[in-house]
C-alpha cells in the first residue's frame, strides 16, 4: 500500500493521510477489531470471523481485547459511546476528542479520563 505523507505548514510535521479503516501500528483494520471486541471468546460469530480472515489467531484477538480494555474502553465512556456504534461515528470520535485513530496503539494520558476520575 502507498502512503500518502503531507507536511504540515503549521507544525511542520509530516502527517501519513490513510483509509479510514486502516489502524496505525497494527495489521488489523478497525471494523474486524470492533468485531472481535463484540464478540466473547469461544463464540460461533468469533470462530466465524477467525476463519474468513485467517491470518487472526486468538492470541490477536486477547491482543485487540487487552488493549481496549487498557487504553479505549474509558475513552469511549467520555465520548458517551459503545463499542457495537458505527465503526465510522467510533472513528470520526477517536479523532475528534483524542486525535488519533480507534484502537490505535499510540502512549499518552488521557487527560478527559483521568479528569473524571479526580473530580
């Protein structure tokens, strides 16, 4: 896949500009790791979706469950939003409140989360 990169006259730094579905840093677009975080280990729809994408292995999936369960189920509670939304709204979201995209993996604090925790 070519990556269109554009630089920023603002900040001055390079932006890569991607599909929507494609997450930064993991192999695994957005929609498949809404749907492995919808569906419980061991489940039909789960094993379903293992083997039309073959290239998921379950230790992906406890891998996209860790990571929502660490870094994105609060960020959608301050969005006021479910992971089972629209993958677009959940995208369009992430971008808006935290700049980055759904389930990406990318350290920081999240600043709206920890708020709600201290007042």
């Amino acid at each position: 896949m070519r990556i269109l990169r554009v630089k920023c006259k603002e900040c001055g730094r390079t932006h890569a500009i991607l599909p929507e579905l494609v997450v930064p840093y993991t192999q695994i677009p957005a929609d498949l790791q809404q749907k492995m975080l919808s569906y419980s280990l061991g489940s039909p729809e789960l094993e379903s979706l293992m083997q039309d994408n073959t290239d998921i292995t379950e230790s992906n999936v406890l891998a996209v469950k860790s990571r929502y369960r660490q870094e994105w189920k609060e960020r959608l509670a301050t969005m006021a939003m479910k992971v089972q939304d629209s993958i677009l709204d959940l995208i369009r979201r992430a971008f808006q409140s935290f700049h980055r995209q759904f389930m990406q993996i990318h350290r920081g604090i999240n600043l709206e989360a920890f708020l709600i925790h201290i007042t």
